[in-house]
C-alpha cells in the first residue's frame, strides 16, 4: 500500500516474514526459488571493531574465527568439516566476516533434508550462544590469523594507513582496523576473547536471515526454537536470556573545513589513481521523501557520469576512466565519491577535469534533455529488475535484509519499488537534481588523495600536494562554460548491410544448443536459457590473434 503522505514509513515488503523474540533479536524470513532447492541462512550482528578496548584491537576479528573452532554443540573442526560433508564448501558457501561496525556469518546449503537445515540452525544458534573458546584451539588460532595479517601487510595496508587517517581523522575508527595489532592477538589471554563475545554478543544486537527455497513458516519455528529463551523457545544459554538493552555506543567521524590531501607513492602501486571524496552523513529516513532523495540523487550520478565517459572519448582525454557514486562507507558516514584512473604524468590533468565537471553542475546544472535520457534509463533499470523478480538470488536478497538491520535501507520490494519509480521520476524537477550536484563542492569534509607508483611523475609527493591542495581551494572561482548537450538523432546504423541466410544446422544434445553455419561462412551456436527474462547475451570471437 502507498503512503499517504511523503513523511510516512514506506512499507516493508510484504513477501518477507518479520518479527522479534523475546530477547530483542530479530529476523527475516523470505521463501526464494533462486538457486532452486537451495537456503542462504545468515546470523548479523551489531559488533566490530570499534567497539574493542585498546587491549582487544583485533578480537572482534578474532572472535569470529573461533566460532569455527568450537561451539557447545560442535567441537573442535566439525563445523567445517560438516558443512563441507553436505556439499557446503568453506569459503563460498560458508564464511565470516567481520567489520568496524558489525559481524556477519552465512551459511548456504542443501534445502531438500530436514536434517541439514537442523544442523543449520544449531551451528547459527551456537556462533550467537554458545562458542567455547577452548584454550588450546585459541592458541592454534593465533598463527592463523597472525598469517592472514602478514599476507595483508603488502600493498593494500600501506595504502589504508595512509587512506583511514584522512577519512576519519582523530575518530576510533582510525585506531579500530578490524585485522588489529598482532601485540594484541597474538597474547590476549583467552579470557579477553570471552569477555568481549559476552559483552557484545547480545540477541539485542542480532539478526537472523533466512532466505531460499523452503517453508517460510516452518523456517520461522526453526529461529524460535533455537533463538528463543524458554519458554518461548529452547536457546537456554545465559547469553540468550531477555536483558536489559544493550547500551551500544555510537562513534562520529570529525568535521573539518579544510580539505585534507595526500598523495601516497608506492612500489606497488598498481597504476596512478586520483580519489576526490566528501564525508556526508548517512541517509537515514525510510520514507517516500527518502526514497525520492536517493532517486534525485540516483539521476544526478547518472547525467554526471555519461558528461566523464563522454569527456573521456576525446582525442586526447584527460584521464583513462573515471566515476561518480555515493555509497555507505561506515556506520557514521557515507562517502561521496568521484574518482579517475590516469596516465602516471597525468595527476593535475585528470584531477582538474574532476573539479571543472564537478563545478559545471555547480555552476549552470543539468540540462532538461540529460534528465529526460536518464530518466528514461533508470526506469528501465528497475523495470527489468522487476520483470526477473523471480530470478533474484538469495544471497542478493538476504544482503538487502542485512543492510535494512543495520542502517534502516529501506526495503519496499521490487513491486512497491517499481510502482513507485513509476509515479517518483516525471515528478523529480531538475532544480532537485540540480539541489543534490550543488552539495558536491559544498566546503568542508573534503579528501583528496592521490595514488601513483614510486617514481611516476617529475614532481615530488610534497609539491604535487601542495599544487594539488591550491587547486582544490580556488576550485570556487574557476570559470566553466555551461555543458552543451549535443546527443545526435541518428540511426545506430546508417546502412542496414544485406541480410544473408542460415546454410546448415546442427543440433549439439550435450548442451541443449544448436549450431548454425552462415552464408558468408560465420559458425554461430545459440542455446535457450531462462536464466534472466528479456535478456539476449551475444559474444564473438576469431580463433587467430
């Protein structure tokens, strides 16, 4: 049902069964035929690393490589080693991950034994309840996560400890990497491990998700049954009791007006990269004014990104690829992101291409022919995720539910969703979208870093900074022409070449596919699929380079 007015809470879907236990968790339900025969069954939690004390950097992480390694129901391997027994292979279709801001684990496996699905919900019961810690299986551990903290400390790390600084600044988050610090791991009594599970692994704090081919009703039993305390259900661990509200803290990221810039030379560095961020916060409302902001958005993204991809078809471009997007970053802020990938000499090129758009749809906005192409676009967009509703994959629409649980996305359904795009899009004006590009060289919260290998470039990393830091403070009084939409009304093809004709078939039985011979000689192979609807894949090749 639509809301009455833009301030009411959008509806969540209707094909989703939702509820809460006695103890406060709670958990989504959605029969899925996608893969057949098949359940992805999730366990979310409110928990990472920022929420360690200085001497648990790194437990949350470690945390959740123990609930592999023991529970009360399954010692030792046997997790794994069942789960892989079932055709449930480590890694893909059972794994773990933890964050700053939570942890999550998943497990996907066989739908058509009741046995295997009960064992699903015993191993998710006991990752929440019941992990034992066993002090010689935390020692084991230690090696293995001290090797995975090695394999991390290459490339990408470097790159972090230059990146989290000036994203996050004098927040936790910046002392909070969830891989941690091996002083810490590496001789935390187990006791710490416990302490932090007891503490913040609370049914408060917890989501379970369960999404795949079954019965929604007796899925539903299931969660209480091994979720529940008595006598709503059977979880009689002391962690699954009802509480008192978990006092979980909340962590900011602080605002700065000036911008931050950092360019980062290193060996391995796999090419040169220009990253132009601004910190907003997160979207929060679960409305239809809500959902209209994050179209108005969703459009302005689009016209800003066919302008770069048009700029980057010029004779001599500016920089080799480039993009637009907003996206979650951590549970404080979103990132607003506009980035480009360039030649090793050509830093203040692309990064001055980068603020002229940006300025652009400052200055003078966006053309009504823009919005009216995009328009177009993403109301096909979402008319063929509509039309292979059906055909959505579990783990896709279990990590929707996720993200619903721990930042308030909202969750229509495709059906509302589609409905509402419908009637959202001929009423969005440009002056909204216009309002939402404005925002991207508003001051303050800005971050500029440069990525390149050592020794690209004639200029230092201290002077290209502070060249690249003046041009980011006059980026204001820069003075850009308005964009001149010029999209020709012509035919794709401007002659339709003579069709030829089909010389032979063959039927290949081994993949249900048919193979033609052409007239001018080309072997073509077609096979029929239900996979997506409305959706025909062409690829070609030649067997000589």
């Amino acid at each position: 049902m639509a809301p009455s007015s833009p301030d009411d809470p959008l509806a969540f879907d209707p094909a989703v069964i939702r509820g809460s236990l006695s103890n406060g968790l709670v958990y989504y339900i959605r029969q899925n035929a996608e893969p057949r025969e098949r359940a992805h069954i999730s366990l979310i939690v409110k928990t990472g690393s920022i929420l360690e004390e200085e001497d648990q950097r790194g437990l949350a992480h470690f945390v959740e490589h123990m609930a592999f390694n023991g529970t009360e129901r399954f010692a030792k391997q046997e997790i794994v080693e069942y789960l892989e027994s079932i055709g449930s292979n480590f890694g893909p279709d059972v794994n773990a991950s933890t964050g700053f801001d939570s942890t999550q684990y998943f497990v996907e496996l066989r739908t058509d034994d009741p046995e295997i699905l009960e064992k699903a919900f015993q191993i998710l019961s006991d990752w929440a309840f019941a992990i034992t810690f066993a002090p010689d299986e935390v020692e084991l551990e230690r090696g293995v996560i001290l090797e995975e903290w090695r394999l991390s400390r290459g490339f990408g790390a470097r790159f972090q400890d230059n990146w989290f600084p000036l994203i996050f600044g004098d927040s936790r988050y910046t002392e909070r990497a969830p891989i941690g610090l091996p002083e810490v791991f590496e001789n935390a009594p187990p006791q710490r491990l416990v302490d932090f599970y007891e503490r913040w692994y609370r049914p408060d704090l917890m989501a379970v998700i369960a999404v795949g081919d079954f019965d929604p009703d007796a899925i539903e039993a299931k969660v209480r049954q091994y979720f529940a305390p008595p006598p709503e259900g059977e979880a009689g661990q002391a962690a699954a009791a009802v509480g008192p509200p978990t006092d979980r803290p909340r962590y900011g990221v602080p605002e700065h007006d000036e911008p931050r810039v950092n360019v980062f030379s290193d060996p391995e560095a796999p090419g040169t990269q220009v990253y132009l961020l601004r910190k907003l916060l997160p979207e929060s409302g679960d409305d239809l004014a809500a959902l209209r902001r994050i179209v108005a958005e969703r459009l302005a993204f689009m016209m800003l990104n066919a302008r770069l991809f048009e700029r980057g078809q010029a004779e001599d471009p500016p920089y080799l690829g480039t993009i637009g997007l907003r996206g979650s970053f951590v549970e404080a802020i979103d990132l607003v992101q506009f980035a480009a990938w360039v030649e090793q000499d050509g830093v203040e090129t692309g990064f001055q291409a980068l603020l002229e758009e940006t300025q652009r749809t400052r200055q003078h906005g966006f053309a009504e022919s823009e919005l009216a192409r995009e328009k177009t676009t993403l109301l096909s967009e979402v008319e063929r995720v509509y039309r292979e509703r059906d055909q959505r994959e579990s783990a896709d629409l279990s990590q929707e539910y996720a993200d619903h649980f721990l930042s308030g996305t909202p969750v229509p359904g495709i059906e509302a969703e589609w409905a509402f795009y419908q009637a959202l899009l001929p009423e969005i004006s440009l002056a909204e979208v216009d309002a939402v590009a404005a925002t991207w060289s508003e001051p303050g919260n800005t971050v500029l870093l440069v990525m390149r290998p050592e020794g690209s470039g004639e200029k230092s990393d201290q002077d290209l900074e502070s060249e690249l830091q003046a041009r980011l403070a006059a980026a204001d009084t820069l003075e850009v022409e308005p964009y001149e939409d010029e999209v020709a009304d012509v035919p794709l093809m401007a002659t339709i070449p003579t069709a030829g004709s089909i010389a032979s078939e063959e039927a290949i039985e081994s993949i249900d596919a048919v193979k033609w011979t052409l007239s001018n000689g080309i072997t073509v192979i077609a096979k029929q699929t239900d996979f997506k609807n409305d959706e025909i894949v062409f690829g070609a090749f030649s067997p000589r380079g």
